[in-house]
C-alpha cells in the first residue's frame, strides 16, 4: 500500500514536471509564475538556473581564473577569482584587496554570484576588490581526491573540523602566495564556523595572512538553536548509522540540485512548499522573498555535506554550550583526544579582527548564540560591537538571498569592508 502511494506520488510529479515545457524560468513578481511564463513579458529565461560558477562569472562579463589545489590530506578543492571588474585596470592602479569569500554549509561558492547584479561576489569586485570564491570538501566544487573516491567511505570521514584545519589554510597560502596581501576573509554561517577552527589552530599564520575576519551569522555556539528543526536533531544519532549505511556518509540535507529542479520548480506551488521547508529550518521571512532570484537560489544553493559535519553541528545544538572538537563517546575521546570530553576550540587564542553581524528573525544562529561567541573572543580582537541586520524578519538564508540584501546588508559590508 504504501509502496502504491510513493509511486503515484511520484509519478504526479514527473508528469508535472514532463508537461509543463515552458522554457522562461524567472519572473517578476510571484503572480506571473502563475501564468504562461513563455507568453508574459515580465517573464525571462536565466541561464545561471543551470551554470557552474565560471560559467555564471563570464556571462555576466567578468574575468575569472580557476585554481584547482590540493590540501595536506589529499583532496582537490577549486577556487575561483575575479580579478577584476568589467573593465580591465589600467597599469596605474594600485594592487587590489583581496577578499575571500566562504560560503555556508550545505550551499557552495555559487551562492556568492547567483542573485545577479545583487551578488556579494559582484558587488566587491566592482567596487575595487579581487575576489576569491572558497569553498571547503564535499561540495560539487570540492570532490576530488589524489587517492580516494567519492564512493568510499574515507572520502566522507570528515567534519568543519578538517575544512578549518585543512582546508582554508590551503586556500589561505594560495591566495597569499599569488597576491602577497593580507586578506580580508568573509564567512557565512558554517563558513565562519571554519574560520574560527583555523583561527585557533594557527593563531600565528593566521593573524600574519588575514587582515579580518567577517563574519555572516557565525555558526559556533549553537544552543540557543530555535528552529522547530530541534526536535529531529535529538533523533539523530539513531538516525545516523542507518543513513551512513545507505549513504557512504555523504550528505544531502536539501536534496540535490536536479532533484530539487524537478520538486521545487515547475509549479508555483512547489515553490512555496520548497521555500516553507527551509524556512522552518532558517526563519521565516515571506516579505524578502525575491520572485526573481528565488528559482535559482532554491535549486542551486543545495550541496551535499558530509554525516559528519552533521552531526558535529547537532552535537553543538544538543550537548550544551561548548564550542568543541567532535564527540565519538568517553572511550574513544581518550584514544583520539586523550580526555574524556573533546577539547574545546579555544578562542581567546584568536589573534584576527573579528566583525560580527547578526540578525533578528534567524532561527540558528540566534541573539545568545552570537552573544556568547561575542563573549569568548578576546576584547583586543573585537574593534566593534556585534551589528544587527536593520530588519526584523530578515533570517539565516537571507544573508545570501534577500530581494533588499544589497541596502539591508551588503551595502553595509562594502562600508565596514574599508575600515579594517
Ligand atoms: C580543476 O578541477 C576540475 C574538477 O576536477 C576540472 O574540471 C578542471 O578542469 C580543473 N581546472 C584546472 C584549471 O585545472
Ligand atoms: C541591477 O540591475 C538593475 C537593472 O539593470 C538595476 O535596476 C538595479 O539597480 C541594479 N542593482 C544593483 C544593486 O546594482
Ligand atoms: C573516521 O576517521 C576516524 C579517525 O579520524 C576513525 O577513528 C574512524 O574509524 C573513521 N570512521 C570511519 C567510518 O571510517
Ligand atoms: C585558552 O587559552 C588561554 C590563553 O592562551 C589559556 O589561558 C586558557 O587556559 C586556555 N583555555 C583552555 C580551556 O584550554
Ligand atoms: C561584545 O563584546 C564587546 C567587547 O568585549 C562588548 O563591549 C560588547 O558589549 C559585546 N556585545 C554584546 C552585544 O554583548
């Protein structure tokens, strides 16, 4: 019976998918989605819907280079550059700043460059910036390997433990290797959580390569989690091993991209129940909906993460106010760690200048969760207080996707950006 069920459902939602031919995928305002896109003129076809980031970067009429690098422990990670604007520098122009970019969990580096004209990735590079477009292990920009396959087990062993102590040191030398620049580093939520990894373990080369850090919705203390999502993360580690035995480890808590093409696009109502289910994780904000950059946003800001990461995340919500190294239970922290408990990140060791921003409806990264890591930073590190993004329902995914994101916030971050 239940099997009947799953099929029929799935059945109606390919043939939805299959019928519906219309070719122009964004529209201005939501109600035309509710028409014949192909026949209405507020209506057109965006191409960056199905584009990888340097395909996204050229057709906007950009430069971009792509550096593929390998880090300590083997894998391949490509990050790509925008060197400079529209118009190339004339040779008069003094060596830009240059700024690296991390994306959050579970999205990629296309989230930087996808809302158009609107992209905190474009923004920076015209106002002057050389921008770098990171992105840590896992993500479809980040699975290679000198020895291991995505099919195996190995590849996936990991948490934001090894991004921070792999992976952003790797992308950090590149970067200063080719521009010989201090480097301001910009981090959304999980891409922040990174930073501080690697801003602990190496305090010294951090504060020698990185000018500041800014940090979007930082994910570090996460127990004042205030998402209805909660309640399923108490399951998770009985979840867990079943979802390790039929996955290999790897992660896809959005489902992926061609997946959610086929759920959340073809008709407007799929979009609502796509956009309903993130927002019980992130917060609720139906006025920063933006009908023309959502089709894209919903599809393409979906990466796989590992179980790991995942459940190091949960670990954070649901074991209390720590900010630590992962928990494998009291025996095997004594053989990995040699203590019961995992040592903690400790981060009066941080040396960089941190700029904190906030805002008030997300579900996640909350007012006491930021307060506290506000809190254990070391004063000399904190030239401003925390900043509250000047919007109340403004939430976790806005950071990257809201209609107003430009006035709310990143015209706040190209201010801040030139005071470091
Ligand atoms: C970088 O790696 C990607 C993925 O393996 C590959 O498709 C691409 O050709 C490489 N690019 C360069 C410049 O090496
Ligand atoms: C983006 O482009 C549109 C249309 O050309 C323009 O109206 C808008 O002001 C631009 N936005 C930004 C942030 O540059
Ligand atoms: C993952 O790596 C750790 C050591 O870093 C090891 O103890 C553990 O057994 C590995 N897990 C799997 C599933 O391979
Ligand atoms: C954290 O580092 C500070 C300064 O380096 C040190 O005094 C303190 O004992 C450390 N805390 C822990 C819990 O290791
Ligand atoms: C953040 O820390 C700074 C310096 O330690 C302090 O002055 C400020 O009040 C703190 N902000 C909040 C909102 O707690």
């Amino acid at each position: 019976m239940r099997w009947i069920l799953f099929s029929a459902i799935v059945v109606i939602i390919l043939s939805l998918y299959l019928f519906k031919g219309y070719r122009n995928n964004v529209c201005k305002t939501f109600s035309d989605y509710y028409t014949n896109t192909d026949h209405n003129e507020n209506c057109y076809y965006n191409p960056d819907a199905h584009l990888k980031v340097d395909e996204i970067v050229k057709r906007r009429g950009y430069p971009v280079e792509v550096h593929n690098i390998t880090t300590e422990d083997g894998y391949i990670i490509t990050v790509f550059r925008i060197p400079f604007g529209k118009k190339k520098p004339s040779i008069k122009e003094k060596a830009r700043q240059p700024v690296f970019l991390l994306h959050g969990g579970v999205f990629n580096s296309e989230s930087y460059i996808n809302i158009g004209n609107k992209s905190l990735g474009f923004l920076l590079v015209d106002a002057g910036y050389d921008v770098w477009l990171g992105t840590f292990r896992g993500t479809k920009y980040a699975r290679n390997h000198k020895s291991l396959s995505t099919t195996e087990r190995d590849f996936w062993n990991f948490s934001f433990h090894e991004m921070g102590i792999y992976d952003i040191p790797a992308q950090i030398d590149l970067v200063s290797d080719i521009t010989k620049q201090e480097i301001i580093y910009i981090g959304y939520s999980l891409g922040a959580t990174n930073a501080f990894v690697y801003g602990v373990t190496y305090p010294e080369t951090a504060r020698k390569k990185i000018k500041a850090f800014i940090c979007l919705a930082p994910a570090a203390f996460l127990y004042e989690w205030k998402s209805p999502t909660k309640h399923i993360l108490r399951f998770w580690s009985y979840i867990e091993p079943i979802a390790e035995y039929f996955t290999n480890g790897i992660l896809y808590l959005r489902l992926p991209h061609k997946l959610r093409s086929i759920l959340c696009l073809p008709y407007p109502f799929q979009m609502d129940i796509c956009q309903f289910v993130d927002m019980l994780l992130w917060g609720f904000d139906y006025e920063q909906s933006d009908p023309e950059t959502l089709p894209i946003t919903l599809i393409q800001n979906s990466d796989a993460i590992s179980i790991k990461t995942f459940s190091h995340i949960s670990q954070l919500v649901i074991n209390g106010r720590k900010f630590q190294q992962f928990d494998y239970g009291q025996n095997k922290n004594k053989e990995m760690y040699g203590t019961k408990e995992p040592p903690i990140y400790n981060l009066t060791e941080f040396r960089v200048p941190v700029y904190l921003i906030r805002s008030e409806n997300d579900f996640l990264v909350t007012k006491e969760n930021i307060e506290k890591l506000n809190s254990s930073l070391p004063e000399k590190v904190k030239p401003y207080d925390i900043y509250v993004v000047r919007n109340e329902r403004f939430n976790h995914g806005d950071f990257v996707i809201a209609r107003d994101v430009v006035p709310l916030l990143y015209n706040h971050i190209l201010d801040i950006i030139t005071k470091f």
